[in-house]
C-alpha cells in the first residue's frame, strides 16, 4: 500500500507546521487510546471528503497502561484524538497542514494550509473546525457534521472553512467544505 493510502498520525509536528512535538504526540497517543478502545491495529477508514469517499489504513499502537490512565477522560482524549486524526486525514485527501490553533469565537479550531506554503499572514488559511466521537454510526457522524458546518458558518472570521468530524468506533471521517451539505 503507497504512502498517500495511509493516514500517519506519527511525527505529525515533522508535516504540520502548526504542531509542537509534545502537541503532537499528545494527539497521537489520545487517538491511539479512542481507536484501542474497539480496534486492533491496522484498521481501515472511510474518509469521505465533500462526497468523495476514500478508504485509508491507520496503523496505531496499542497504548500501555500508563498511556490509557493519562487519557482516561473519555470526553478529552476523544476531542484530542479527533484533533489528531482530523488534521492527518485532511493532510492525507487534500495536501493541508495546521498552520496555527484559531482564535475563541472563530467557528474552527486550526488555520490550514496547503502542504509547503510559505503564509506571511493567516489570511489565505482555511479554517478547520474538528469534532471527535468515541461510539455512535455513521447517522451520528454525519449529524455531527452537520452541527459542525453550522458552527463554523457563525464564526466571526470570514475565512473559508471546512468540518471534520471523527467517527472512532464505525472508523470514519466525514470532511466538508463550508457551503457544502453535509
């Protein structure tokens, strides 16, 4: 399987400008954590962009005791799992990057780019807004995403912008443009 067929959430900080090293591996480890919670290792998922739909092969670890106690909050390591995947899957089907964590009240929560562009200001960003769910089907992810695509539309910036909602359990990720139905 070719490189562009995988969603790597290793080293995600080395592709993402907009990620530290700890941020990095912190989202890493916390979608290791959701995905080990109903998942063997490979898995494969569905990423449906702006209704093309893609299948992709994320290999994780198998967290240690230690791993899953630090994220045992189920609401937070789902949020920062979706966080991690999301940005992956977008760089994965679209060749965009996190570039920068957005402001409060903007309607997303990371500025995107595409891969290798030199941003002298934030302005030809994309917003992306995320949204994790640790159970549920597809009925809920897409519902989500819908709630998602309403959030970003009242942001208070004017940039475009795109929702990823992570689905854990039924292994998908929707992704879509604001504008688009959902």
């Amino acid at each position: 399987m070719s490189e562009a067929e995988n969603i790597t959430l290793d080293l995600l900080h080395e592709r993402h400008p907009g990620l530290t090293p700890a941020l990095a591996q912190s989202y890493a480890e916390a979608a290791y954590v959701c995905l080990a919670r109903y998942h063997q290792p490979p898995v494969i998922f569905s990423v449906n962009n702006a209704g093309n739909k893609l299948d992709r092969t994320v290999d994780f670890l198998i967290p240690d005791k230690r791993t899953s106690n630090a994220n045992a909050n189920e609401i937070d390591a789902t949020e920062a799992g979706a966080y991690g995947l999301s940005l992956a899957a977008v760089e994965s089907v679209a060749g965009m990057v996190a570039v920068s964590r957005a402001e409060t009240r903007t309607g997303a929560d990371w500025y995107i780019a595409p891969t290798g562009e030199l941003l002298e200001d934030l302005e030809s960003c994309i917003r992306l807004e995320v949204s994790g769910i640790s159970a549920g089907n597809s009925s809920d992810v897409n519902r989500r995403l819908k709630e998602k695509i309403a959030q970003a539309a009242k942001g208070t910036s004017n940039l475009p912008a795109i929702a990823a909602v992570v689905g854990f359990k039924v292994l998908e990720v929707a992704i879509s443009p604001l504008g688009v139905k959902a």
